[in-house]
C-alpha cells in the first residue's frame, strides 16, 4: 500500500489529535535527496583533503562516518525532526504519541538502518513499510516513532500573529477557564495539537484559521482582564 493515511491518538486533554501519516514513496524521496547532499557533500571534502595524502584518506574516512550516521540524527532531533530532504518533501519524523522526536529516539531509529538495508537498498525497511499500518521501518518500531505530513512554515500559524478578537458565544465560567489553560499552556503543545484543541471550539474552521480565532479569543479574554 503506497497511499498515505492518517494516525487518530487520544491527547491527555481527552481530544483527538489526527495525524497525516507519510507513505513509503514520499521518504523514499527524501532519502533520495538527502543522499544527494551527502554524496555532494563527501565529493566537495576528497577535493579539499585529497592533497594530504594518508592524513587526508584518514580524514575522509572519518567524515564519511559521520556523514552517514549523524547527518540523519542531528538534523532530526534538533531541527524538528527534518532532515533537509523531509523539509523539501514536508514530511517529520515525531514519536507516536505525536511528542517532537527525542535525540535518542533518532539515534535508535537510525542506528537500525543497517537492519532495515538488508539484504540490500533497503529492501526489509521498504517492506517494513509496506506491512505495518503506520508505515513504519524496523527503526521507528523499535524507537516509537512515525512519520508524518507537516505544514509549510509558509501556511503554519504564527503564536503572535492573532489579533485580540471578541467571543462569538456567550463566555461562561468554564469556558473562560478553559481558555485560560489553553493561554498557559499551549505552547507546551504542537502545532497540529494545537489546531486539534481550537477545532473543538470551532469545527467549522479549518484547522490554522480555527488555531488563528481561539487565539484571538484568548488574547482578548487576557487583555480584558487586565
């Protein structure tokens, strides 16, 4: 099965946070990709080291290794689980619960590629994929994680960019406390749990015009009572 599906999980808060899982052909492509800026990368590097003989051999050696194990690791664990492949092909990588990918969750899942490679082009990865309903590679088994379509940075909402706006329903005392934690706490959430929680309040927006409103609504609920 080559289509994409979506990841329905129940947040802590009692929502459902859905998420649009990333089939085998997109990461094939972002593989793709970032196996091009590595092998560009490793030529650039035997140019300039080439000239030091043994020495540069040696250090050559050393970037290949480090090019291939941590090149995918440090992107994906500090830069929000996006290698420069998966940004272009917007796609991430997060923890099944859909937490922000750990560092030591991206060593694992990159540490099995070796196993997801054999016998040879990833082949067991590729039918990993294929088989597990999350599209998940031996890796991402055994480190928890899935990947996932993810907004361009282009369409994504921005946390300062909601304007105060007043409540189009009467507040009660509740709502005016759950609009409060949802203030308090968001930014511990991710985007698309964020969406998740504001399309509760209005389900008939789409998931950022509806994160963009209940931000309105909480900057306006904030300022007013100061």
């Amino acid at each position: 099965m080559l289509i994409d599906e979506r990841l329905e999980i129940e947040t802590p808060e009692g929502t459902l946070l859905t998420l649009s899982l990333a089939g085998p052909v997109p990461r094939a492509m972002a593989y793709g990709i970032d196996l091009v800026i590595r092998l560009v990368v490793f030529g650039i590097l035997s140019a300039i080291v080439g000239v030091f003989g043994n020495v540069g051999t040696g250090m050559l050696l050393i970037s290949l290794f480090l090019l291939e194990w941590f090149y995918p690791t440090l992107f994906e664990a500090f830069r929000h689980g996006q290698t420069p492949g998966k940004k272009f092909m917007g796609i991430a990588v997060v923890h099944s619960n859909g937490t922000p990918l750990s560092f030591n969750g991206s060593l694992i899942r990159n540490l099995l590629r070796t196993a997801d490679a054999f016998p040879l082009f990833y082949f067991l990865g590729f039918i990993s994929t294929l088989i597990s309903p999350r599209f998940q590679r031996l890796g991402d088994m055994a480190a928890n994680s899935v990947v996932i379509h993810v907004e361009s940075s282009a369409s994504a909402v921005k946390p300062d960019d909601s304007s105060a706006t007043p409540p189009d329903w009467p507040l009660s005392r509740e709502d005016q406390l759950a609009l409060l934690a949802f203030q308090e706490r968001h930014a511990q959430f991710s985007e698309p749990r964020q969406q998740e929680l504001a399309q509760l309040a209005y389900p008939e927006l789409s998931p950022p015009l509806a994160l963009q409103r209940l931000k309105g609504v909480t900057r306006f609920l904030v300022e007013g009572a100061r």
